[in-house]
C-alpha cells in the first residue's frame, strides 16, 4: 500500500521544505557584513550564541530520550558534562558588552 500524500502538490511540499530550511537555520541565514566594526562582530556573536542553543538543546533531547541507566553512566555524565559547559559559555556570549 502506497504512503498517503502528505501534500496536495509539489509547489505546496517546496513551501513546507523551504519553512522547515528556514527554522532550522535561523539567524544563519542572513549573510554577515562585510565590514569590520561593531554590527559585524555582533552577528558573529549571535551566530555562535545561536550554535551553542541550538547545541544544548539537541543534545538535553538526546540525553532525556535514553534510559536511566546510560544517564548514569560515563557516556551520560560526560554528555552532561558538555551541556553544562556549552551552557555555561552561552551565558559568557550574553554578558558580553556590545557598544
């Protein structure tokens, strides 16, 4: 039996392709300026601020979708381990003073 037809055609599946293109990459789709100065390098930071979310929260869904027993051990700690340092970096991002 054939897979049911999840859109009506091809136009409508490139929209659902392109909205889903766009959530993924957020703030990475705008390209950055070219000029060195202060508009630059606050994008820059907003891209790795974005990374490192990005990072942490697919990483906290891995680590709560395994059992109990994988969290406990030394793959599931040191998991852990990295979530809380990138989420600790991400906290560094914010704090930085951006005239």
């Amino acid at each position: 039996m054939p897979t049911p037809r999840k859109y009506k055609s091809g136009a409508e599946r490139q929209v659902a392709y392109r909205l889903r293109c766009k959530e993924r990459e957020g703030t990475l789709a705008h390209p950055l300026p070219l000029t060195l100065g202060r508009k630059r390098w606050t994008a820059m930071l907003g891209r790795a601020l974005h990374l490192l979310e990005q990072a942490h929260e697919e990483m906290q869904d891995y680590y709560d979708g395994k059992s109990e027993a994988w969290q406990d051990s030394e793959r599931g700690e040191a998991l852990a381990e990295t979530m809380e340092s990138a989420q600790d970096i991400a906290s560094e991002l914010k704090d930085i003073p951006m005239i």
